[in-house]
C-alpha cells in the first residue's frame, strides 16, 4: 500500500529528532532526510574580524562536496558575465554570450544528489548584465538530454521569445536590444515547465541604466528549492541552491556601505517566497525599471519570477539575520547571516 507523505509531516519527522542528512522511512516510504532545523551561530564582538560560523550552526550535517555542488555560492554572489564586448558599425556596443544546457547530477545538501539540468553546468546559470541600449547576442547550444530553451524576460521581438523547443544537439542564436532596465531573468519555457525550471534551468540577468547606479556592494540572491524525491513538494529552500550556506559563512558586509540586493524568486511548486532582513529596512525597487524607491520595509514577498533591487546600510556592526519569513522554509534551509565589520577594522 502507498501512504503518501506531505512536506508538513516530513518536517515534522526531521525537528522531531533525525538531524542531519540520511535516508529515513516514514510511513512506508524511504525519503531522504536532508535537514533539520537550524542552530544560531554565535555573533562576533563588535569590530572583529569574520570567522566562519561553528559546524553546528546550520541544521545539515558536513558540508557540500565543492567540487558536486549546483553553484559556488560566495562566488556566485558577486559574479557577473558581462559577455564578449566589440563594437558594431556606428560605434553601438555588442556583447556575446554563451549558454549550454547539459545534465549534471549535483549535491544540494550534504550527501543529497540532485539531477539537474543546467546552464553552464551550475544552478542557478550565470548572471548575465549589459546597460540599456546594448546589442545583445546569446548562443544557445542545447547538450542536454531533453528539448530545452531559454526565454528572458524583457522586449524582444517574437521570434526571440524562446517558447520554440530547441532539439538535443541543436543550436540556437537569440538577439535583441537590453531592454528595459531594470532587474529581469531567464528559463527554460520547454513544457512541462515546471519540470524544466525545478531542475535548474533559470539565471538571472541585470540591465543597467544608462547612468548606472550608485556605486554599492552589489550581491546576486536567488530564492530556490528542490523536490529531492519528485513528489511536487520542496524538501529544501535556499538563496543561491546550497541550504544554510550563508548561515555557515555569513556574507561580508563593511559598517555604513550601501548594500544592493539583487533578489529573484523563482521558487517552484509554492505560490509565494519572502525576504526578512533582521535589525534593518531596505529600500524597495521592484523590478529595478524605476531609480525611485517603491517602499521602504523589512520583509517582501514575491511570487515566482517577481524580482526587485533591495538596498541598505547596516548602521552597526555584528551579525544580523536574514532569512525566508515562511518558517517552514527557513527552517528547511533558506537561513543566511552578514558579518558587518566595523569602521576602521581590518
């Protein structure tokens, strides 16, 4: 007899005592159990220097092998392809790109093997940036098992939409102006998408204004999840694919800097994702497509593909959360910290 299992009761048989990463049985059926729930990692004194949090900090036990990761998420953080740059006739600026789609069998929490489909190899893909008014040219090679693509949101004429299947072994060439500025990002749109995009095919992709912004600490956070057992239900969330990593290894941030979050939800199978910000406000720019702030708060909530641009100084130093205000979510691996190190500390 089958006894299907929800997401509610797996957490629940994972905080009731079976920390760490297993394979468990609950109610007839082996299931991985991936997390637990999440210890705070102590703060630094004031002015200190970063050190990585405790090995107990996060609710996983042992860490991702680096080398079967989906992503490397400090790296990925701050990591921008701007593409190949030449010049067109006129003097109007060209960048080139390229995406290969392939399948590769990732870690996504320790021990926790993930078949994901890819571009470039990683989960999230690269995040490609260009300025308003660009020429841009991505090459599209599909390497992977399935019919797949790639659609960006933004202006684009028809037939570079990406809702067309392009063929394994196949090639495609999209071209369009960077239009409109603003905070934007790419999938795969291959039915069922749903499918395509839980496996990994999605990245996100900038468009700066002509002026550009203020010069900030610009960080790149993709809210995500993976259904390890293929049930329709998430087992893990994350920002940037690796659970608890940034509650590991919190992120670096200097006492008073302007802080720029670039923040894209495309969570599968759950209607909504969020961002809380302890001991702070940021400053909402929803799609980034306007340089005026919408908002000026704490927490955002987003719905798949929603995005906007957070901005924000920490006024003191220490170490603050930030995390998924579903509790569920944060719990199950969407828990992150920044280390503010004070004025003069080096």
């Amino acid at each position: 007899m089958k006894t299907s299992v929800s997401r509610r009761e797996l957490f629940r048989f994972v905080t009731a005592g079976a920390a760490g990463v297993a394979i468990g049985t609950l109610g007839g059926r082996r299931i991985p159990v991936a997390l637990g729930a999440p210890v705070v990692p102590p703060a630094s004194p004031p002015g200190a220097p970063h050190a990585p949090a405790p090995a107990h900090a996060a609710g996983s036990v042992g860490e991702v092998n680096p080398k079967r990761a989906a992503i490397d998420p400090m790296r990925y953080l701050t990591h921008f392809d701007w593409g190949k740059e030449t010049r067109l006739p006129g003097g109007r600026t060209l960048r080139e790109y390229k995406l290969v789609a392939t399948d590769r069998e990732v870690e996504v929490a320790p021990g926790v093997l993930f078949p994901a489909w890819t571009y470039n190899g990683q989960v999230p893909g690269p995040t490609l940036r260009a300025r308003e008014g660009d020429r841009l040219r991505i090459h599209f090679i599909n390497a992977g098992s399935h019919p797949h693509n790639i659609h960006f949101h933004g202006f684009h004429a028809a037939g570079m939409d990406g809702i067309e299947p392009i063929e394994t072994g196949k090639s495609f060439v999209y071209e369009f102006d960077a239009e409109p500025f603003g905070l934007h990002l790419y999938h795969c749109h291959v039915l069922p998408i749903k499918r395509h995009i839980h496996k990994g095919l999605y990245g996100t992709f900038i468009i700066d204004p002509p002026q550009g912004r203020p010069p900030a600490r610009e960080l790149v956070m993709m809210m995500n999840g993976f259904d390890t057992n293929f049930d329709g239900e998430n087992e893990i969330y994350a920002v940037n694919s690796i659970p608890f990593h940034y509650a590991r290894n919190p992120i670096p941030l200097k006492q008073d800097e302007l802080v720029r979050v670039y923040l894209v939800n495309i969570t599968e199978f759950d209607p909504i994702n969020s961002f809380h910000l302890h001991a702070n406000f940021f400053n909402v720019f929803r799609t980034g497509t306007r340089l005026t702030t919408n908002e000026f708060t704490d927490n955002l909530m987003l719905c798949q593909a929603e995005r906007a641009i957070l901005e924000f100084r920490y006024k003191r130093p220490g170490r603050f959360m930030f995390h998924a205000h579903q509790s569920e979510f944060a719990e199950l691996g969407w828990m992150s910290f920044f280390e503010v190190t004070a004025n003069g500390a080096t």
